[in-house]
C-alpha cells in the first residue's frame, strides 16, 4: 500500500477524530493538569506517531487480507475508514492503468 494514499485519507479522518485521539490526549492532559504532572510535547507527538504507525500496519494487514481472497466487506457502520482506504487505493490502481 502506497504511504501517499494512507495519508491522504487518515488525514481527513484525523481531522474529523475518527478514533477519538484528540478527545484521548485533552483527557490525559487534563488527568496530568490536575495531578500536576507534567507532560512534554515530545510525548504528545511521540503517541500520535505511533498511533498513526499502528493504524498504517492495521491497513497493510487489512489489505493483504482483502487481496488473499480472505474478508471481501468490513462492516460499512464501523469500518469507514477500511473502505474509504479500499475506495482510494481502487481509485490509484485505475488511474495507473488509464
């Protein structure tokens, strides 16, 4: 799977926070202000990459399934992201034979 491709559409899902990551570090960054803990951007970042990192080899996964012949539909209701991941990489494959 392309990189370009993936981070195309996990940027308009991250800005939209599909997963709730914004929502998880205001909570841990209130926790940590209440508890006068402190907490560093480096570490905000650090936790953003790899959750991004683990939703990138979560996709490859997905793929290489899909391409096996294994799982032919994700559930639409859950899975928005897998499809519209699916729908782009379809849309560069036909795009590269034209």
């Amino acid at each position: 799977m392309d990189r370009k491709i993936f981070n195309k559409v996990y940027a308009k899902y991250f800005k939209a926070d599909y997963w709730l990551t914004k929502k998880i570090i205001h909570d841990k960054l209130l926790y940590a202000k209440e508890n006068n803990i402190a907490v560093k951007l480096i570490d905000i970042k650090q936790y953003l990459r790899r959750e991004k990192e683990k939703c990138f080899n979560m996709m490859i996964e997905r793929v290489k399934i899909i391409n096996d012949g294994g799982i032919k539909q994700y559930p639409a209701y859950r899975e928005k992201f897998t499809h519209a991941i699916i729908k782009e990489l379809n849309r560069s494959i036909k795009t590269e034979v034209l």
